[in-house]
C-alpha cells in the first residue's frame, strides 16, 4: 500500500508545501547575498513569482502574471524595514501574492491575521490563556502570541489579509510594531523586539462596502504597491487557463479537454462589462455593481469544468458556464438583471459564433 504525501490529501496545500521543490531547486542554485533570515536572495523571490528555467533545467512556473517591476519593487521593500502594503480592487492576486513572497522569503506563510470586522487588537499583539491567567497571575506561561509576535521573535514575514476591514484603532496596533520594531507587554513589563528578516505584508482594497481607512500615521509605514487586472485579454486568459489547470489537478476533477474558447469568452464578458464598452469600442455598456475580477472568471470555469466532468459529456461547453456567469455578475437582483439582459441583447446576440452561449444564458435568466 501506497502511503500518500502530506500534500497529496490536502485540499489547498500552502504555497511552501505545493511548490516545495521549486523552492528547493531555487535555494541550491541561488549563490546572490541573502538578506537576513531570508531563505533565498531577492533575485531568487522574484524568480519565484514570475517563474524561468534555472541553470540545471529546472522549470520554475509564474505565479504573477504582471509588470516585472512591480515585483521587484515589493521585494526590494520587504528586504528594507519598510512594511509592504499589496493594494488593489478584488481578484488582483493580493492574497495569493502575499502567500507567495512569504513562502519563498520565510519558508512559510502561516503567521497570518485576517483581516474582519470583528478582529480584535490581540489578533495584532497578544492575548491571555486565561486558566493560567487566574492559576497563575500574568507570566509568560500564560501569554498567547499573536501571528505578529510569533514573527517578530522568528525573524519571519507576518500577512495581514484585508487590512482595511479591521477597525481603525485595532489597526493602530501596528504603529508601534511598524515605526519602533517592537512590541511592548506591560503587564510583564517587557517588550518583544522583532529580529532582523522580520517585516509584514499587508492587503487591502477600498471597493468592497464597510472598508476602514488607514490612518495617515499608518499608511506612512507602508511602501504601498497596486496591483493592477491584467492589461490585455490575452494575458488574462493565458492567467485563467494556468490558475484553472492547477485547481482542476488539486480538486482531482475528472479530465475535460482543453476549453480555451470558452475561457476566452467569459473573460471577454468580464472585461467589457467592467470597462464598459466592448472590445471593438463601438457599443457602450453599462456596468454591473460587482467587480468581475479575474478570480471570478477562475471560479466561473472551474465551475463549469465540473459540471462538463460530472454531469455533462466532458467537454466544456456554453451550458455549462451559462449559470455561473449569471452567478457573477447578477449580484443585484434588479439593476445588475439590466445590465445582464441589455448586453444579452446588445452584444451577445449580434455575435453570430455566440449563439450558443446567447441560447444557454436566455435558458438560464428564464
């Protein structure tokens, strides 16, 4: 009997444990300065993140699609004693970026708080195990580190996902931990201090409802990268088709064939909608209220890949599709349904090689 790799029985292995042997071939071929605590050089990070063959061949796969620049200039931030702040609208990669440069900095990426509106200022700091608390007074014992203070004490990057949903004065936790590099306990009457390779990386977008604004104290200890969508369709179908062909291995769904026709398709739904005129510019649309990201278009053919697997003939086609596109892109029952039913009408069914996919969605509004 076969005896399965960790990694093999998990859903969504962390970045560190799916591309372990990337980062492996990395570190024995990297011989550029580390900075301290690093487990590659920032050549080597950046390498990581937008993929290329290494000395001996071995093929190190992209896992940004996006300006070069923008990269280097976010690992050049974190090798500084700056904190980086991943900025942009929904589905630019914030979170999976994050994930990526503290795996390939840190060796990991699970000193993590997430960002909600219900994160309290211990999540940033510290808490209390309160049974030795009462049993034995305020002691180190009974100190719960928060994914901050772990870091600090390791040398180690810490992720905060969506910073800007946490409450302004849990926020200004940060300030002291940011600007001093330390993290002060008076009930102990000690302080952690960070160690050199620590530093934190922050996400965040000001598009979905009940956001906090950062402090300017705050925003001042960030060096602040945006994130841009894909500049072109084809980058962001050639971004669809990579993401779709890695979760599709990970879920263990049945293989379907290629469907780059209708990846392209959902992508250019997406992208007209969102700018607002189609991709000739002769016919302009209105917008829907949601942000059709291209993690949705992920998520939208991922969806259809298995319904073709399960519940189709195992071919990708317009049917199956239809319902998640509406899924996407009706989020308002009444408006975003116009918008919807204005480009059905407008756009889609003057394509004449869109007539299935226009018969699948009518089948589906109803």
């Amino acid at each position: 009997m076969t005896i399965p790799q960790e990694q093999d029985i998990l859903l969504r292995p962390h970045a560190e444990q799916a591309f372990a042997d990337e980062l492996k071939a990395l570190a024995a071929a990297d011989d550029r300065p580390r900075p301290p605590s690093w487990q590659l050089s920032p050549w080597a990070v950046v390498t990581y993140l937008l993929g290329g063959t290494l000395t001996d061949g071995t093929v190190i796969t992209p896992k940004y699609v996006g300006p070069r620049r923008l990269m280097e200039v976010a690992v050049a931030t974190l090798a500084t004693d700056r904190a980086l702040l991943l900025l942009g609208v929904p589905g630019t990669a914030k979170t999976w970026v994050s994930e990526h440069l503290s795996a390939a900095i840190s060796g990991a990426s699970t000193l993590l708080v997430q960002g909600t509106s219900g994160t309290a200022e211990e999540a940033i700091r510290y808490g209390w195990n309160y049974a030795r608390l009462l049993a034995e007074g305020p002691s180190e014992g009974a100190l719960v580190p928060s994914p901050i203070m772990t870091a600090m004490r390791a040398g180690s990057i810490a992720r905060i996902e969506e910073l800007t949903r946490i409450p302004s004065d849990v926020q200004d936790a940060l300030i002291t931990v940011l600007s001093e590099k330390t993290l002060p306990v008076p009930e102990l009457g000690i302080e952690v201090q960070a160690a050199k390779g620590f530093n934190v990386i922050a996400t965040a977008n000001d598009r979905d409802r009940g956001v906090n604004d950062l402090s300017s104290a705050l925003r001042r200890r960030f060096n602040t990268v945006i994130l841009p969508l894909p500049a072109g369709e084809d980058e962001e179908v050639a971004i669809v088709t990579r993401r779709v062909e890695q979760l599709g291995a990970a879920l263990e769904l049945p293989a379907v064939p290629a469907a780059a026709e209708e990846i392209r398709r959902v992508v250019r739904v997406f992208r007209e909608l969102r700018s607002g005129v189609t991709t000739d510019g002769r016919t302009k649309l209105k917008s829907p209220s949601g942000t059709l990201s291209t993690a949705e278009a992920i998520s939208v053919i991922t969806n259809g890949l298995a319904l073709s697997a399960h519940f189709g003939d195992g071919v990708l086609r317009a049917g199956d599709i239809a319902g998640a596109v509406l899924g996407a892109i009706v989020k308002d029952p009444v408006s975003d349904a116009v918008v919807w039913t204005e480009y059905l009408e407008a756009v889609v069914r003057q394509r004449p090689d869109w007539s299935d996919f226009y018969r699948a969605c009518r089948e589906v509004n109803g």
